[in-house]
C-alpha cells in the first residue's frame, strides 16, 4: 500500500501544479483564488510523496536514498551519481518557496519579473519532464508527457503578450 500512497501522491501533486498553471493563465490578472491553492496543495503531495517514498523504499536512509538514485541514474545515463537526491529537495524547496509568495504577496507575485517567471517555469519543466518522463516507464511515461503537453499549453504566450 505504501508504494502506491507513493506513486499517487506524486501524480496528484504534478496534476495539481498544472491544473494551478491553467486555472492562472485563464485568469492571469488575479491574485487570489484557487490557484494558489491548486498549487500549494500539489506541494503538500509532493512533500507527502517525498516522506512516503524515504519511509517505504528507503527505510528513513539517506544514505540508501542516494545509492538507489545513484543505480537508477546509472541504469540511466551511464554516469553513477546521486546528485539528483539533491535535485529533487531543492526542486521541494523552490515549489514550496514558490507557493509561499504567491500566497503571502499575490500582488508582487503576479507581477514579478519575466525572467523570474521563466527560471520558475524552466524549474519545474525540468524536473517534471525528468522525473515524470525520463525516469519512469510504460503508462506513467504518457502521463508524464501529458502533464508537460498541459504546461506548454499553459505557459505558451497570450494573444496579448504577442
């Protein structure tokens, strides 16, 4: 049961962030709403699914959180490194840090700069197109796909930005 709490956890929460960035570009001038939530929920799924996952598959060990994502990027790409461990807590950090402002400064959020914009978007691209794309197989891999086809559609420019 642990597995799958572990497994759903994580699509909910990319679902919730890209509902978050759809329900934002329908309504882009407002600061408040659902969005934020869509979007701070998905972080607490994902904050869920990273608990789960060292309790289920790496008995509350760093050390085997790393040496099991060292394998799998060495299964991978041929390199031998767990640096993605890190890459995965700051990815947590950034989308929670990212809730934070949008929820406590919704003014200065929804008009930050666009280069801040893009770094975020670029972010969770990342991460999402690695973790939700590259690293898993089968069915979850189309899942993984559509969720990033909904970004793109998300953050593709407006009539008005043109």
């Amino acid at each position: 049961m642990g597995d799958v709490l572990t497994r759903v956890t994580i699509w909910l929460a990319l679902g919730l962030y890209a509902a978050a960035q759809i329900v934002r570009r329908r309504m882009p001038t407002t600061t408040s709403g659902v969005s934020p939530w869509l979007l701070t929920c998905g972080w607490g799924l994902f904050v869920g699914h990273v608990v789960l996952s060292f309790g289920v598959h790496y008995d509350w060990s760093h050390a085997t959180a790393y040496a099991e994502t060292a394998a799998q990027t060495e299964a991978l790409t041929g390199w031998r490194t767990g640096g993605g461990l890190y890459l995965n807590i700051l990815f947590g950090v950034v989308w929670g840090l990212e809730a934070c402002w949008w929820r406590l400064a919704p003014e200065h959020y929804a008009t930050r700069s666009p280069r801040v914009e893009l770094a975020m978007r670029a972010v969770f691209l990342f991460m999402i197109v690695n973790g939700a794309v590259v690293f898993v197989a089968g069915p979850r891999r189309w899942l993984g796909l559509a969720i990033v086809g909904v970004l793109l559609v998300a953050w593709r420019p407006s009539a008005d930005s043109r």
